[in-house]
C-alpha cells in the first residue's frame, strides 16, 4: 500500500493563477452584470428575481467553480497520475516511458488554451496555466505533455524512477559547465 513515504513527486496547479482566464472571468463579469441590470431596470418583481437568479448564477456560481479546478501530479511509487480531481486522467506506468523532456510551449498556439488538449504534435497533454511541460514519450510511441510550475523537479524525478538516461541537451549543458570550473582551476 502507497503512503506518503512513497510519494516522489507532488504538485498541485490551480486555476485561479491563471491571469488570462481572471482577466476573461472579470469582463464576463461586467459585461453580464450591466446587461443583466439594465434587463432588471425594465422588468417587473417576478422577473426581476429570475433576473437576479442569473446574474448569480453566472457572475458567482460558474466564475466559482471554474477558478476552483486544479491539476494534481503525483508520482507514488513507480505510477505517475495526472487529473483534474474528481476526473480520473491519466496513471502512467514509469516503466512505460522512454523519453522525457522538458519544453517551453505556448498553451494557446501550440495546445490550442488549458484543459486537457490532443494535437498532433505535443499528444494528449493537461495545463491549467504556465508555459512549463515535461513531455513524455511512452513505448507504445503515445506522448503525454504535462503542465507543470515545476519542471526540473518533475523530469528529475520521472528520469530517476523510470531509469532514463538525461537528454542530450543536458548532457552538453553538464559538459559546458565541467569544462568552465576545469578552466577556472
């Protein structure tokens, strides 16, 4: 049985650090309530309430639940598992992995926004915002993009677990700096 001993990885990511969707979520915020109020301005006691239903419905409840989401990942054990609670997302067997990076991408053009997203490209990945990934290349050659605050922590930990060599891009930033500290010596 996994308990917290066995956790190498944890990290939660909410919504409400999303400037851009704050930003979407105050002028929503705005725009409903002056053309909800000037509806409320003209209308008589029973539809004033229904009017006022909405407006809490839709500048309260919704802008509520949607900042409430969150990205968990968790590494326990050999399983990493990637979810917006109370959806299921994904448990990847970190046997299964043979590549793992981490990239610099832009949510919008090249995921197409936040959420849980499919191209091409960058395979089934989940964000909720940043532009931090760590991509995995599975042995079935599926790739899972997984957003993240905390990119080095998550590839360090999914490279040692999964028993993965470092990248090439990293094994010449470790030469470059070897040679620099022999130099300085």
């Amino acid at each position: 049985m996994n308990d917290s001993r066995d956790i190498a990885y944890d990290e939660t990511q909410h919504a409400w650090r999303n400037r851009f969707l704050l930003t979407i979520i105050a002028c929503e915020s705005v725009i409903l309530t002056m053309i909800l109020g000037a509806f409320a301005a003209k209308a008589t006691g029973q539809q004033r309430t229904e009017i006022l239903i909405a407006w809490l419905v839709c500048v309260i409840v919704m802008p509520a639940i949607i900042l409430s989401i969150r990205l968990r990942t968790k590494i326990m054990g050999r399983t990493l598992r990637v979810w917006f609670p109370p959806f299921p997302g994904w448990k990847i067997d970190l046997g299964t992995v043979t590549h793992a990076q981490h990239k610099k991408l832009s949510p919008m053009g090249d995921l197409g926004g936040w959420g849980y997203k499919w191209t091409r490209k960058h395979g089934h990945a989940m964000n909720i915002y940043g532009e931090q990934f760590v991509v995995l290349t599975l042995d079935n050659d599926k790739k899972r993009t997984i957003g993240t605050q905390r990119p080095e922590e998550l590839l360090t930990a999914i490279r040692v677990l999964a028993h993965l060599p470092p990248d090439e891009s990293e094994i010449s930033t470790l030469q470059g700096a070897t040679t620099r500290v022999e130099d300085a010596q």
